[in-house]
C-alpha cells in the first residue's frame, strides 16, 4: 500500500456491519446464498488490509439474533458457509498470525461448528497479529441481558456487591470482555442502523455509512475510511482544551 494511503491517526479496532450480499446477488439474478459466499471471500482480502494499515482488531458480524428469521435454506447456507470457512481458512489465518475470537451465543449453534470454532480459538490463541472477531448468533440485547445474568449469579452467589457495580463492572461480563471498545464501525449496502451491533461498547464509536455492498466492499475503501478516521476529532462528550 502506497504510504499516502495510510492513516497517520487510524482506528485500532475496526467493527464491520457486513450488508448486501442478498442485493449484491439479486442484481446478478443469483440465490442469497450467492451474495454470502462473495461476501465470505472479501473478509481474507479485509483482513490483509487492516494488516498494513495498523489496524489490530477486526470485528465482523456474521450472523445476528435476529437472522434465524430467515428462510430455513438461507439459515442453512450461512451456518453451512461459516464451517467451511473455518475449515478452509484455519491454516492461512494461524500462518499470517491472526488471532480468532467468536463472539455471541453458542447454544443455538450446532455441535459441529461450536467445535470448529473452539479449535480455531484455541489453535491461534497465542498469535499477536490482527485479533479477528467473528459474531455469530450474536445481538447486542441479547449479549448484555446474558451478562446481566452472570453479574447476578456472582452477586447472588456473594462474590459481588450490588454497590460496586459501575460502568466498569457489567463489560468485564460481556462478550468482548477483552477486547477495546471499536473506534470506528462501518455499515456496507446504503443502511444506516446499527441492528443489535455492540451495542454498549458503541457508545463512542465513530460511524461509517457506505453505499457499497460487502461483496464490492475492498481493501482501498477500507483504507480511505481509516484516512477518514484520522480527520476526526472524537471529543467523548467533552470540550477542546
Ligand atoms: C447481511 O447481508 C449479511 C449477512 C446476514 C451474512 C454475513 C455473512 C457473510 C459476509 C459471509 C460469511 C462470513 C464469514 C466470516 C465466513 P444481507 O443478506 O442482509 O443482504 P441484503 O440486505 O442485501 O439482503
């Protein structure tokens, strides 16, 4: 990548919102399921990027809680597309270094992809390059009421008091509970919602809305939002000095 193209200030965790690969297949008179395969090639070329822009934590949403609304064949497909993914991309992900994580719940998911998520975990555990996230069956609500509930058992079960609960206490029970909160979250496809995305950890996050579909989406967008990123002046509810 051309030095011009990177950012001086870019973002150090990078959330994407993965929209349009049903459109992107409809406008090719092609299945759904079409436009998913597409869009599961473009996350290697994505990841490769956030390499040489010094982006070190990637997070994508796969899958949401809401998505299992869909067509049993659609549902189907993803889950069918996300165990070859795993299966296919373990050993280029663990040889460039990447660190894998999934994040949402599993008890939805079938036995066979849960264990082919806990081996990709736990095979790229030690890696210290980009540190990917992948959600799936993951909602924002539906993550924080499951955090709740943990916080209860510990509270119920006296290892936490009720007035030490503060804005510090409820993330170290979510999901992400290692990860830093993402600096810039991108939306593809022209939609301009955050649909049950990392809700709590958004809270001051930058905002991306492109028209692109994820399948077109490429590592040169990514980088002129990064570029992008760096202009801003994130001020977390305070004034310049
Ligand atoms: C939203 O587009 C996309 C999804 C619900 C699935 C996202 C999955 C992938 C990009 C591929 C798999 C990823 C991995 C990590 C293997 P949509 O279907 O809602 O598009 P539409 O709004 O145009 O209908």
């Amino acid at each position: 990548m051309p030095e011009e193209d990177r950012p001086k200030v870019g973002p150090r965790h990078v959330a994407i919102i993965m929209d349009g690969n049903g459109r992107w297949a409809q406008a090719r008179g092609r299945p759904r399921l079409f436009g998913h395969h597409a869009g599961a090639k473009r996350v290697r070329e994505v990841l490769e990027a956030c390499e040489d822009l010094g982006v070190e934590y990637l997070t994508i949403f796969a899958f949401s809680t809401e998505n299992w609304k869909r067509t049993q064949t659609e549902v189907a497909g993803l889950m069918s597309l996300f165990r070859r993914y795993i299966t296919q991309e373990t050993k280029a992900l663990n040889e460039k270094n990447v660190r894998v994580r999934f994040i949402g719940d599993r008890v939805r998911l079938d036995n066979k992809l849960v264990t082919l998520m806990d081996q990709l975990e736990t095979l790229t555990g030690d890696n210290d390059g980009v540190q990917l996230t992948i959600a799936i069956n993951y909602g924002g609500r539906d993550e924080v009421a499951r955090a709740t509930r943990r916080l209860a058992e510990d509270v119920a079960a006296g290892k936490l008091n009720p007035v030490d609960v503060d804005e510090e206490t409820l993330p170290r029970y979510l999901d992400t509970r290692v990860l830093p909160d993402p600096d810039l979250v991108i939306r593809t496809s022209g939609e301009a919602r955050i649909s049950n995305f990392l809700l709590w950890q958004s809270a001051y996050s930058e905002y991306e809305f492109i028209d692109t579909l994820w399948p077109d989406f490429t590592a040169e967008e990514l980088a002129r939002l990064c570029k992008g990123y760096g202009a801003r002046d994130r001020r977390y509810g305070t004034v310049k000095a």
